[in-house]
C-alpha cells in the first residue's frame, strides 16, 4: 500500500497536514508493507527536512501512490485518474461551487473519501479539526472584547505557537465578571470548554447562571434541548428534537438577557429553528457584547452572521437595529467573529491532534480487511459513479 501526502494548493494557503513527521514515523513503524511519499511544500507547517530526517521520503512526484490524502479540496486541474483520495470536498451538502470538483472525480474515476464522511456504525464522526475550531473560538471571543472595550490587547491566535501559548497569553489579563454561553456539547463545544477551563473561569449550572449574579468570570454549557423547547410545550428527549426539529423554537432568549459573550459550537440541523434571532438582538434587554460564530452558518440559524470573515479581518460589527455590518467600535454593534477556518490559525496543534485520531480510526482499515466497515460507509465514488450511501448527490451532479 502506497500512500502520498499532498501539497495543500487552494487560496489562502493552508498550513496545515493529514499527518505530522512523527505520525507517518509511526506509521511505517507500525505498518511494515506501508510505504509513504510526502509531496514537498514551501507553506506546509512542518518542512520537508522534518520529514527527510525523520526516514520519510519527501518528492515533487507522488503519482506512483495509490491513496493520497490532503486537509482542502484539490483543485480539478491537480487530480490523478485512477487513484483514493482523502480531503473535505465540501459537496456532500449539495455545495454548488464544488459540483465541478465531484464531476470531476467522476470523470477521473477516482475513489473519493470524505473526511467528514468517515463515521462508526452510529453515523458519529470519527475525525475532524472541531475541536481546534472551538480552542481558537474562544480565544478569539476574549481577544474581540478586549479589542472592542479598549481593555486589553491579545495577539493573533496563528502569530503564537500553539494551544499552550494562547493559555499563557489569557491568564495574564483580569476580566471583569462576564458570563458566557456556549452551544454545543461536541468536538467544537468542548474545545472553547477546555480553554475556558484551562483559564479557571468558573463552571456553573444553567439555573444559577440565569438567576445569579457573580463577582468573577462564569460560563455555562447547553446543550439542544436548553436552547430549543417544543411549541406545544412538552419537555421530551434528543431524539424528539432530531426526529421533529420543525416543532421546536427557540429558547435561547432567557440566555441573551444575561450573556455578555455567546460562542457557537453547535451543529445545526437544516430544518432546526433558529437560535439567536434578529428579534433577540434587537430586545432592548439583549446583554450579548460579543458573538464568537465558531459553527459559521452564513444566514443561518445566528441572525448577526451577515458573512464569513477572515484570519487577517477577523471581526466586524453588526448593528440590530438596522440588521446590517457597521464598524466594530460603533456604540451600540455586538461583535461578531465568523472565521470559517480557525484550526488553520493552530496548524501545527491541529496537523497532530488530526494525524492521530486518523491513525487511530482509519488507517488500520486498509489492513484489516475493513472490518469495521469504515473505509465503505466513508467512500462517496467508486468506478466513475456514486456509492448507494451518497446516491443523493446524483441531482447534484447532473447540476438539477
């Protein structure tokens, strides 16, 4: 088994790598009929000579391999016919500015696996950089009211080393007593909890968070059922919300009313309500000063997301009232962070926590026979058409 680790080529350039030199070292450690090429690259988070040192052969030419993984989708002009790849295509939500890219793939009778595709016998995700999204999130979250408040000055999250740096970085400031909210108990929720923890702001429950007042920093949790309630009033379970989103609202207007900074890690089903509603922003009881849109849902379920925005811009100002982008020192903007890509700010801490939930949870499929059916459930193409799994995507496809 040949497998080649790509070059990242989409704009901006994306630092970060399927696997670390140390991860591939053991990978050829552990994998004796393995053999692996790294394809080189000048932007790559860790250079070719970490990975010469290390025994790994680094080259301008992997088309001898036989899987080639990659973090971003590879441009249709950079695809090898006939070969597996690994990256996020971003096009199993019917995305229309890849349908070229699967078409593509089709036409090149490539083996398309999906990093967001590749799931257990429950459909739970195996792999991802969530937990980075959600690490960066709330770093960033603190940095924006800083900056917004004139109270202090935190560096980029991509100029310091890693998670450790920007840990050191905010236990040297003395917040005021704020109160944040964070949805989500996944990947991206308890990667803005470790930090949050990490910094000893103090965890509370959700009723004494409403109810109380504190004299330090505190935080809650909530999950689905804390910030959505049935319209008819039953209290049910999760599987009643997955099940009937459409006869949920939301209840997220109790949090709004005493949060001073929201950070998103949800995952937001397309037909679940709406969470925080222009209406909420504009109640003249909303506290929220800062929204740190981690999940990033463009006109999605947080009404101040008007755009996505960017590593070097990372912030703007939304004004409720008007329901429109101002500037991010206007008197009365809530500050909105909607970085789409924040593991990309913590490369090398997102190539290495990403290298091994991989090699923990895929690699051993392409040597044990795939037993536990992962690299199947995971496979979008297969012999120039769609698997049955990903049959959806045919509309798509033929661009209906």
């Amino acid at each position: 088994m040949k497998f080649g680790i790509l070059k990242e080529r989409k704009n901006p350039p994306d630092r970060r790598v399927i696997f670390s030199p140390d991860e591939l070292a053991r990978l050829k450690q552990l994998y004796q009929g393995a053999s692996i090429k790294v394809e080189s690259s000048d932007i790559r988070v860790f250079t070719d000579e970490q990975y010469k040192n290390l025994g790994i052969e680094v080259t301008n030419d992997i088309s001898d391999c036989d899987v080639l993984f990659g973090v971003k989708e590879v441009p249709v002009e950079n695809l090898i016919p006939n070969k597996a790849y690994f990256f996020f295509s971003h096009t199993i939500k019917k995305q229309p500015y890849n349908r070229k890219l699967l078409q593509a793939v089709l036409e090149k009778n490539i083996d398309l696996y999906d990093h967001e595709t590749i799931v257990d016998s429950h459909n739970h995700r195996l792999i991802g950089f969530g937990r980075y999204a959600g690490i960066v999130g709330a770093y960033n979250s603190i940095r924006a009211f800083g900056i917004k408040f004139e109270l202090f000055k935190l560096p980029k999250a991509e100029t310091l080393s890693g998670k450790e740096a920007l840990i050191a970085h905010l236990k040297r400031l003395v917040l005021p007593p704020l109160k944040f909210v964070v949805t989500g108990t996944g990947k991206v929720g308890n990667g803005a909890k470790e930090i949050l923890d990490a910094i000893k702001i103090k965890e509370v429950s959700v009723e004494n968070y409403l109810t109380k007042n504190y004299t330090q920093p505190v935080y809650t949790q909530i999950d689905v059922l804390e910030y959505n309630k049935r319209k008819d009033g039953q209290v049910l379970d999760f599987t009643d919300f997955y099940d009937n989103s459409q006869e949920y609202i939301s209840d997220f207007e109790r949090f709004t009313k005493v949060s001073d900074i929201y950070i998103t890690g949800h995952f937001h089903a397309n037909e679940a309500p709406v969470i925080l509603t222009r209406e909420m922003l504009q109640s003249k009881d909303c506290k929220i000063k800062v929204v740190a849109d981690v999940s990033c849902d463009v006109n999605g379920p947080i009404a101040c997301t008007l755009r996505s925005s960017t590593i070097a811009e990372p912030l703007y100002g939304y004004l409720p009232s008007e329901d429109k982008e101002v500037d991010v020192f206007h008197p009365a903007a809530i500050v909105v962070m909607a970085v789409d890509n924040l593991p990309c700010e913590l490369p090398k801490d997102a190539s290495e926590g990403f290298g091994e939930m991989f090699m923990e949870n895929v690699i051993p499929a392409f040597f044990n026979g795939d037993k536990d059916g992962i690299l199947q459930r995971a496979k979008i193409t297969e012999n120039g058409k769609l698997t049955p799994r990903f049959s959806y995507l045919q509309d798509y496809v033929d661009g209906k």
